[in-house]
C-alpha cells in the first residue's frame, strides 16, 4: 500500500495520541515539586512537544509521508494474536504461573497462525508436541539451568 | 560466498586493529571534555541517530525524545524525587534490558501476527560449494579492491550513525571508479563482492571508537553494546581503560576472535544455519514471544519488567507502522541517564560561576558540538527533500 493512499485520519490520530502525551508530560514537568528533580524533563518535554505539534499539524495538512498505518485486515489479522499475548502477559503469566501461561499462549497462537488445516488430527498432534517440546526446553533452561524463579500456581 | 566471507573476515580484523590503535588515543583526548561537552555529546548521539537512522527527521527526532523521556522515569537520583511513576511496574524505573526486549522483539512478533496464516517461508538459495583455496586466490588477485574498501570502511565506520550499508556502497562505488573492468560490475566480478564486503566489515571496528571513548553510540547495535556494559556499572568513556582495563580489552580482543569465528562459521555452517530462516513464522512468533517474557523476567525476576516489555512493543509496533523509529528511541533511552547527569553536573557548576547560556553554549569544543547537531540535522533535512523530491519527479513521469 503506497504511504499517500492511507487515509489522513489515521495519522492525524496517531500524531495525536504522541502530542497528548508530550502535553501531559511537560504539563507535569512544568508543575511537579521539587522543580529542580524536573530540570532535564523540563528541557526534554519542552522538544517533544514542539515535535510532535509539528507532526500533529503536519498530518492535519496532509504533509505526512512516511508510515504505511494499519489497515483494517492488518488490525483483523492480529487482534486474535494481540489479545492472546496481552492475556498471556498482563493476567495469565502472574496468576496461571509462567510455565502453564506459556504453554497455552504457545499453543493457542501457534495454533491460530499455523497454516496447517485445522481440520486435520495430524496437524493438532504436531502442534501439542512442538508446545511440549518447547515448553519441557524453557523448563530446563530456566528452572533446571539457570535455576530462575518464576510465578507458579497451576502445575508447575 | 566464499570470497564474501574471506574479505568480511580481513574487513573485519582491519577494523578491529584499527580499533585497538585508535581508541586509547581519542580516550586521553576526551579527558578534556567536561559536563557540557558530555551533555552535547549524548544529544548528539540521539540526533545523529534520530535523523540518520529515520525516514522522516521530526519523526527521529521525537523518538529520540520519547527515549530521553522514558529514560527520566523513575526516582530523581540528586532529589530522590518520584518522576513520572503511574504505575507500580515504574518504580525503579525501565530497566534497559527489558525496554530492548520490548522494543525490538515484540514488533516483530505482532508483525508476524499481522500476516495471519501465511504459509511461505523464506526460501533458502542452494549455493554451489567452491573451493576456500581458490577464494583465496581471487582475493589477492585484487589487492586494490580490498584496500579500498578497508579504507573506505574505517573512514566511514568513524562517522556516527553511517551503517554498513553505506560503507559497502561506497566502497562498492570507488572501486567501480578505479577499476579497468567496470561494465563486468553488477554482475557479480569478485572486486565489487570483495570491496563492498571487506567495507562492511572494516566499518564495525571504527563504529565503536566513539562508544568506547565517548560513550557515544555510533549505530543501534552500539547502543545495544552501550545498555550492555552500563548494565554491568561499566561507564564507557575516557577513564575507561584506566579503570576496566579487564573489560575494555576483553572487549576488542573478543571481535578480533568474532571476526575469525564470523569468517569459519560462514563458511561451514551458514548454510545449514539460514534454513532457520525457514521455520514457520506461526511457530517464530510463539516462540519470541515466549522468550522475550522469559528473558524480560529473569533480569530483576519482576513482573513490572515483563509488563513494561510487553507495553513499550505494542506502542512501538504502532509508532513504526506509524513513520516512527526504534532506534533513536533506544539511544536516548540508553544515553537519557548520562546526558541527564552531565546537565545537572553542568548546571551546578554554571550556576556557580558564569551561569547556564555561558557555561552550555559558549567554548570552542561547545560550539563545534553543537554545531555538529546543527549540521547533522540539517543535513538530514536537506536528503530527505531531495529524496522526496526526485520521488515526485518519479511520479510525474509515471
């Protein structure tokens, strides 16, 4: 997808959601105590805002060239894979334990984006055995070998 | 791939010599440069960076900044003042190693997510084996070429923020020039594979002098090496052969062994290595994902890490698909801390004697500093107009 065909909305959003932002963080700069603490925010913030209203105003124009955005099959695409891996890290991980998140997180994304037929056993069979695989590797490596402690709540 | 490896491999070693004479030279020239001239340094790491490394120069610019951003959050070293902390994960501020994870594995996982089930994988050529004996042959057949892009690479490698690629093109570019057979190039004559290649490799060496006696990282990769050893309390810099003699000389005397194991490994095992390339990208992203939450949690053994992780790869999975850049993101991540210290050390002694405008912007070494980020910038300014400009005239004759 050439960069002029993307709608102008999306980088006026985008550019947006980086000056909101560079806002916050030199309204803050400029308020929070002790004002000596936020002398270097204060200078950085005082650049990042000034850059990202300049891109703001640059995609209201329709002067922005670069970045292709996110089409709506690209977003499709991933939003299976994105919420798996934002379950995985923010929920799964801490209260399922770090070797049974993996495992499902594994298995349910490498099932999702495998191209092998769905429809098919064989392809189910290789599928658990690559995530035991993989799973019995990352046990060794980092509870066996490297002797990593790690959230465990559900069998192990 | 023979003659590849073998030029990459005297490249390499070339660089890496030039390296060793070098860098305790420039380390006893830096014992000059006092807070302001560190200060302008690490903005100019993130500049040269921000403009050079992106394809739009706001755009590198304002990573650069949400990098030096990032960087602040945390508690304030002088005033242990709390900064930026709106979330318990932000305590201790982004440890670095987990920050990397985040930015440069995850948009790639959510990359591969975006191509959905798709099936094709990389496909790896089959390359006819020839003999090490007869490559070696045709790299002293012609000398000119391999110094040439030795000597372009050194030269190239010391200037911030220029990769590989430019220096293989340079190189690729004066040897065409010199050379009695130029309409044989392009179609694979052994000169343009051995100076381009020897170039690419000269340049590593030379792109780390700057690192190792500034602490400026001259390439992303520097600035990964960079994160490496301040993780390790080692700050690169002047003083740093006078007191981590043990590392700084581990250090070089390592890629001078990498380039012999670069040169061995590819020529026996790259072949069998790319068929990696070949895994499926389902089973790629399962797997990066589950490491990056792996590696991200053993650093502190803290879930704010793995969150931290996970939440700067989203966002700069959107700022990329977006026009942003990593890179510069992570230079002024990484030189955030060192340009903050040397500012507050600077503004200490400024307020002390001639005040901040005097102590910050005057100074033969100040103004050549800041002249240098003028330039860098404006430099970027003016190719990529250019660039867009020769992109219109493209169209039009379309």
């Amino acid at each position: 997808m050439s960069d002029m065909s993307l709608p102008r909305l999306q980088h006026i959003v985008a550019s947006a959601s980086v000056m909101i932002v560079g806002i916050w963080v030199t309204y803050l700069s400029y308020t929070q105590q002790p004002s000596e603490a936020f002398l270097f925010p204060r200078l950085i913030s005082t650049v990042f805002v000034i850059l990202a209203i300049w891109t703001f105003a640059k995609a209201c124009l329709g002067w922005t060239k670069v970045g292709s955005g996110v089409s709506g099959i690209v977003f499709l695409r991933m939003l299976p894979g994105l919420f798996v891996m934002l379950v995985y890290v923010f929920w799964a991980a801490k209260n399922l334990g770090f070797y049974t998140a993996t495992a499902l997180a594994f298995f349910l994304l490498y099932s999702l984006y495998d191209p092998a037929p769905h429809n098919s056993a064989r392809s189910w069979i290789k599928r658990i055995l690559v995530t035991a695989c993989f799973i019995a590797v990352m046990y060794g490596l980092f509870a066996l070998l490297l002797k990593v402690f790690t959230p465990r709540e559900v069998f192990f | 791939l023979q003659l590849s490896f073998l030029s990459s491999a005297v490249g390499g070693i070339f660089g890496v010599l030039l390296l060793i004479f070098l860098t305790p030279l420039l380390a006893e020239w830096a014992l000059a440069f006092g807070p302001s001239h560190l200060f302008w340094l690490a903005i100019l790491g993130v500049t040269v960076i921000g403009t050079l490394d992106s394809r739009s120069v706001v755009k590198g610019l304002l990573s650069g900044c949400i990098g030096l951003w990032l960087a602040t959050i945390g508690f304030d070293d002088i005033m242990g003042a709390q900064r930026f902390i709106f979330h318990d994960a932000l305590g201790g501020g982004i440890n670095i190693i987990a920050a990397l994870i985040g930015l440069f594995a995850i948009p790639q996982v959510i990359s591969m997510f975006a191509q959905g089930r798709h099936r094709d994988g990389a496909e790896v050529l089959q390359v006819r084996k020839h003999s090490i004996i007869a490559a070696m042959r045709e790299l002293l057949r012609f000398p000119r070429a391999l110094v040439i892009g030795m000597s372009t690479g050194s030269i190239i490698g010391l200037i911030p923020g220029v990769g590989g690629q430019i220096a293989g093109l340079v190189a690729y570019d004066q040897t065409k020039k010199f050379s009695p057979d130029r309409a044989a190039f392009g179609k694979g004559h052994p000169e343009g594979v051995i100076s381009a290649e020897a170039a690419n490799n000269a340049m590593v060496g030379p792109s780390l002098v700057p690192l190792l006696t500034l602490s400026i990282p001259g390439s992303p990769t520097a600035a990964v090496l960079l994160g490496g050893l301040l993780i390790h309390g080692i700050f690169p810099g002047s003083d740093l052969f006078d007191n981590h003699p043990d590392v700084a000389w581990t250090f070089i005397n390592s890629m001078l062994v990498g380039q012999v194991l670069m040169c061995l490994f590819g020529l026996y095992i790259a072949g069998v290595a790319a068929r990696v390339a070949q895994v499926p990208q389902s089973l790629m992203a399962a797997l990066v994902l589950g490491l990056a939450v792996f590696g991200s949690y053993s650093v502190q053994s803290s879930m704010g890490d793995v969150y931290v992780m996970a939440a700067l790869g989203i966002m700069m999975y959107f700022l990329e698909r977006f026009g942003f850049s990593a890179a510069p993101l992570v230079l002024g991540l990484i030189l955030g801390p060192i340009a903050e210290s040397n500012f507050i050390q600077g503004s200490m002694i400024a307020n002390a004697t001639d005040g901040m405008m005097a102590y910050f912007l005057t100074g033969p070494l100040n103004l050549f500093l800041i002249a240098v980020v003028i330039a860098s910038i404006t430099y970027s300014v003016w190719m990529e107009l250019r660039s867009r400009r020769y992109v219109s005239k493209e169209e039009v004759m379309v």
